[in-house]
C-alpha cells in the first residue's frame, strides 16, 4: 500500500469514507431506546418539519361549491441556530506515528490499520458527545453548550413547571400519591405517561419505601425490600410501564497531560443526573427524540471535500498537514442537535430523600 500524496499517515480519502460511521445502537446505552439517529442535508428545515408536526392540527372550512379556498397560513417556528451544533475533535497523527513506530509498528499495513483505528476512535468521541447532550435533554429538557467560548442554551419549549417538580423518596414519605400528582398534572395537558427515567439509585430508594412495600405485600411487609419486578408492577399500575435506568458514565476531559505519569486526566461523569427522575409519554413509535446530524463545514469546503462521491457519513474524517511545524493532523467533526419530538410530554422530577 502507499500513502496519500506520499505523506507518511495519511489515509486516502475514499479509504475514510470507506469506514462506517453510522452512530451505533449500544445494547448497554438505554437511551438508544428513545432517541434514534437521523442524517439529513438539512437539519434546519428538518428540524422545523419535526416541530410542526407537533402542532395541534389546524382546522378546514367547508365551502360551497366554484368558491375560492381559504388560504392557510404557515406555522411560525422558532430560528434554531444550527451552526452552533458543530462536533470536532483533532489528533496530532505524526506524533502517533512517531510512538507506533518507537514500540516496533514498522510495517505499513500494521501503520495503516493503527491511523484507521485513530480515526474510529475520534469519530467515536464525537458520537460521545452527541449523547451527552441527548441525556441533558431528557434531563433538563434543554441543551447547554458552555464549551471553546461557546455559551449557548437549546430550550426545547419544555414549560418551567415541567421541570419543576421534586419527589420525596424517603422510607416513609408517601411515593404513590407524588406519583399520581405529576401524572394528572400530564393529563391536564392532554399527555398520558407510560415511562421514566432514572438512575438505579432511585429505583433502589423505591424498592425500600415503607409506602411501595405494604401496597405490594401487605403491612407485615414494611421494611422489606421488595423485588425489581414487583417494583415494575407497581409503577404499572400507575400506567407506568416503560421503567429505564441510566448509569452509564463517559470521560470528560482527555486534554490535560499529569506530568507525573505522562498519562492523559481523565474525568468520569455521568450522563445522566443521579438525582433526577423524568416521566415520559413516547411515540408510536417507541421513541422521545431524534439526533439530526449534518454535514460540517468540511465536507462543502472545496479544500476538503470529497469529489464524485454519494458517500455521506455521520462523522467527517478528515487530514491534513502543517509546514511550521511539519504536523500531519487527523480530525472528526460532525454536526448535531437532538430534537424533542413534543415538548409537552416531558416532565422533570428532582429526587429529595427526607430519611437521608
């Protein structure tokens, strides 16, 4: 094999396009079970498509016949600042290159693979990101962006009592009845709740309320600790009967070198809030959301797109070198916003604990 334009770790473009990078459904990410994935030329207009079909139908007039139609006017949406969703993350691919070939990597097929692997594993870091900000919304019902002299908020229109809520999951606090609260709060609303969300800590917290443990099993059974299934039936009863936890974590920070060991810091954080619980009412189709993903800036740039080709990943891998110095640089960017189908069949419980 020879490198592209004889540069010694760059891959040719069609070999980049050649890889998959379609986000992948994670069986350990339960959030893959309400937001799906969707690539678009557009995200602006799809996304605008997405908020009108959530309006509440407008309605027709009956007319007599040979008589002009009434015109209809078109729904006005909010702007959505799409340039603002960019994704990117880049790798110093002649400093990689240098160490593979400091540990015995000499053979360029072995080399090629490695840039290739380099390449996945940025783009994955960019899929990261997208559902970082997929939790945030179910979590707060908004997308914060507070990164690179970015400060900007994504408001969903989930309304502020939505969000308001707090439910007590103490020994003896009365869950039920809290329970009930939020979902005839939905009802009025016209939103019927058949799932929640939260981390298994809370689910823990339930399965160990006095209240929950006599309505399943009698009086005799309080201070009891009653099973998982018995805790689903419980919260069915309520029509609850979708009952997802998140406690997946991700690395936040990978930028920072310690001096001490020459190994990058590492910041663990959860995607989802521990202390949070949301109540959901899904589509037919199973789902609350969907990540529209667009094309960056890099593939319309005529420097660095790719010509004669209807290849269009979710993730851009691109490269590219430097004269001063001579750095040959590996990049993933992509452009992403998730979108909340309805705003209104959000509701947001922050979780108190009286016995802690």
């Amino acid at each position: 094999m020879t490198w592209e334009n004889g540069i010694f770790g760059m891959v040719g473009k069609e070999d980049w396009l050649s890889v998959p990078f379609t986000p992948p459904v994670l069986a350990n990410d339960p959030i893959d079970r309400l937001f799906g994935n969707e690539k678009t030329d557009n995200i602006g207009a799809r996304w605008d498509e997405i908020s009108a079909d959530q309006l509440i139908p407008a309605m027709a007039q009956f007319h007599a016949f040979d008589t002009e139609a009434i015109k209809s006017v078109s729904p006005v949406l909010t702007q959505h600042y799409i340039e603002k969703g960019l994704i990117k993350v880049k790798q110093n691919q002649s400093e990689r290159m240098q160490q593979l070939l400091k540990q015995g990597v000499v053979n360029d097929d072995a080399q090629y693979e490695y840039v290739i692997r380099d390449g996945i594993r940025l783009a994955r870091a960019v899929e990261v990101r997208a559902r970082v900000a997929k939790n945030e919304a179910l979590a707060t019902g908004q997308v914060t962006i507070g990164e690179n002299n970015l400060n900007l908020t994504i408001d969903y229109g989930v309304a502020a009592a939505q969000k308001a809520y707090t439910i007590d999951l103490g020994v003896d606090s009365d869950v039920g009845s809290q329970l009930q609260a939020i979902i005839d709060d939905a009802r009025e609303n016209g939103v019927v709740i058949n799932g929640m969300l939260t981390s298994g800590a809370n689910l823990t917290k339930m399965r160990g309320n006095k209240s929950i443990q006599i309505n399943r099993n009698g009086v005799n059974a309080s201070g009891k600790f009653i099973s998982n299934a018995e805790l689903n039936a419980y919260l069915a009863d309520f029509g609850i009967d979708t009952v997802i936890t998140q406690d997946n974590v991700y690395n936040a920070n990978i930028t920072d070198i310690d001096p001490t060991t020459g190994k990058p810091v590492v910041v663990s954080r959860r995607y989802y809030p521990k202390d949070k619980i949301t109540f959901f009412s899904t589509t037919p189709n199973g789902r609350l959301g969907v990540g529209l993903w667009g094309d960056p800036p890099e593939v319309v740039n005529p420097l660095t797109k790719t010509e004669g080709t209807n290849v269009s990943p979710y993730v851009y891998i691109h490269q590219w070198t430097e004269n001063d110095p001579a750095v040959l640089w590996t990049k993933a960017s992509a452009l992403f916003i998730p979108v909340i189908y309805n705003p209104s069949t959000l509701y947001i419980a922050t979780v108190t604990d009286t016995g802690a």
